[in-house]
C-alpha cells in the first residue's frame, strides 16, 4: 500500500511540476524537475545558482526518505522541513566545504 502511495504521489508531482517546471541556474532539467517542489516549499520564487545547488545537494543526500512525513516526492523522508532549512541554510554559508552527519552519525562532504 505505502509503496502505491509513493508511486501515486510521483507521478502525481511530474504531472504537477514536469511540464511547467523551470530550469534553475546550474542545474539540469530532471535536476530543476526532481527539486522543484521543495523550492516552491522554502517559498522562492527564482532561486539563484547557489540556493538551487544547496537544495539539489541537501535533497540529493536525503532519497527514500519522507518529507516531514508527507510523500511530495519518494525521495525525501524522516527529515523535516525545518532539518531540510537548516541543512540549506549551512551549505549557502559554506557551497565548498559543506557537510552533512547521515543517520549513523558519518560526516561527509556533499558533492
């Protein structure tokens, strides 16, 4: 049932962000795609090169996952949204060196 649910709620975000979806700076299509719910999320409406890397980069690192519970995408998971904004607002203060501690506590570089 829950994996119909994430396969359901996929598709349904192509359909609402696929065909209208811009392309962000840096970033392509399927990259401007896949994050474009979570930019609509932190409410910008044209987001620059650096702020789509940091999201792309944070989102990248956090797949199969919900976020903040609900299944916007499949590929965010147990991570709310305000661990999703601090992680985001950390990597704009430092795009080169960012790091991010994986649930069993690993530190790694983002790339």
């Amino acid at each position: 049932m829950q994996f119909k649910l994430l396969t359901l709620a996929l598709f349904a975000s192509f359909f609402a962000t696929g065909f209208t979806a811009p392309i962000y700076p840096g970033l392509t299509e399927a990259e401007s795609i896949s994050i474009s719910p979570l930019v609509q999320t932190l409410g910008l409406t044209d987001p620059t090169k650096e702020q789509a890397d940091c999201i792309g980069k944070v989102a990248k690192n956090y797949k199969h996952l919900f976020f903040d519970g609900v299944a916007t995408l499949p590929a965010f998971a147990n991570i709310t949204k305000a661990k999703f904004n601090e992680l985001y607002q950390k990597c704009l203060q430092n795009l080169i060196g960012f790091k991010y501690s994986d649930a069993h506590g690993v530190s790694r570089g983002l790339q």
